[in-house]
C-alpha cells in the first residue's frame, strides 16, 4: 500500500466515524423522546378517573322555563334542558339546571362552589381560585373554546363539586392541581355533541 491510499483510507475512515456519530446521537434521541412518551401516556392512563359515573338520564329539549324532572344526581349531569346553553364563564348567580345541562352536553365541565360552608374571606379566596384555575385550564382541542362554568350551588353537602356529561365529584376542598385533572379527564369526554360550543 502507498502512502497515498494510507492517507485516503484514512480519510475515509474519519468520514465514515463522523456519520456515525450524528446517527447515533439521533438514533438515540429519537429512542429518548420514544420512552418518555411513553411513560407519560403510562402515567396518564394509570391516574384513576376522579368520580363517579350516572346513567344518562337523557337528552331531551324542553321549553325555557319548565323545570326538568328526571334528574339521577344532584347536581345534575344529563338530562332535560332548554334549548340554550349558559355562556361559558364564572357566575355570582347560577343559570338554571336545565341550561347548564345542554352545557354538559356540549362537554363543558361546570364547577359548582358552596359559600354557605365558609366565611366571607375564603369564599373570596375560594372564587378567586376558581378564576385563576379556569384561566389555566386552556381551551377544548375541539372548538378552540374554554367551555367551564362555575356557579354557586347553596345546599350542597361539601364545597366544591365538579360535574361533566354523566359524571359527578365531590371534593370537600378546592385544589387547583385536582381541578385541572378532572378538566383534562373530562372536558368533551363522551359527550354527545363535543364540537358545539
């Protein structure tokens, strides 16, 4: 052998070995981005669902101002409903059952909050988390919209229920870490029309 061909296999070994390297640290990111998604699609499917599934009592349309009467929870997750949903939003004043009803339908999550259980100050710190916490929870893939309620609930037995199409979940206490769970598990989860507003 020459020293000319010493030379150029030399170079053609250097070249080939640089290839390589960029290869492998591909190679190897794609297998990194690979297993930790999949460890989060584990992790995701491995967190229980919060609450408790209802029957669909139905999906039935009924003039405004009739009172619906074949409600299976309390507060209500299918069943009679006007024609009309509430406007997405924080609510001092709760809308009617039977319009945040077609809310659920449209897989919105309404989140009721009971003040009667704590003074003044924590339901003011109360609402203000809600608020917070429905301005984090993002948007529907679906329809590009917010699609949560919040309304007072006066009588429940606990302080914060969240509800969505044939599910309810009492929790005694807010927590903003288990609101953004039950909205990641539930907005527009089995519901009948998910790409209406």
């Amino acid at each position: 052998m020459t020293s000319k061909q010493v030379n150029r296999s030399a170079k053609e070994r250097a070249r080939t070995q640089k290839t390589r390297i960029p290869w492998g640290l591909a190679g190897g990111g794609v297998v990194t981005v690979l297993l930790v998604s999949f460890l989060v699609f584990q992790a995701l499917q491995s967190t229980p669902m919060l609450g408790e599934a209802y029957p669909i009592a139905s999906r039935e349309h009924i003039p405004d101002g009739q009172k619906a009467v074949d409600y299976n929870s309390d507060p209500p997750t299918s069943g009679q409903h006007y024609d009309q949903p509430a406007e997405a939003g924080f609510y001092e004043v709760a809308p009617p059952d039977e319009a945040l009803v077609h809310n659920l339908e449209h897989g919105h999550v309404v989140v009721y909050y009971n003040c009667e259980l704590v003074d003044e100050a924590a339901c003011a710190s109360l609402k203000e988390q809600i608020k917070q916490s429905m301005s984090r929870a993002g948007v529907a893939r679906e329809t590009g919209t917010i699609k949560l309620v919040a309304a007072p609930r006066p009588g429940m037995p606990n302080l914060i229920t969240y509800t969505s199409w044939g599910r309810l979940y009492r929790a005694e206490g807010f927590d903003a870490n288990e609101f953004q769970l039950y909205v990641k598990q539930n907005r527009n989860r089995l519901t009948p029309e998910p790409h209406a507003e």
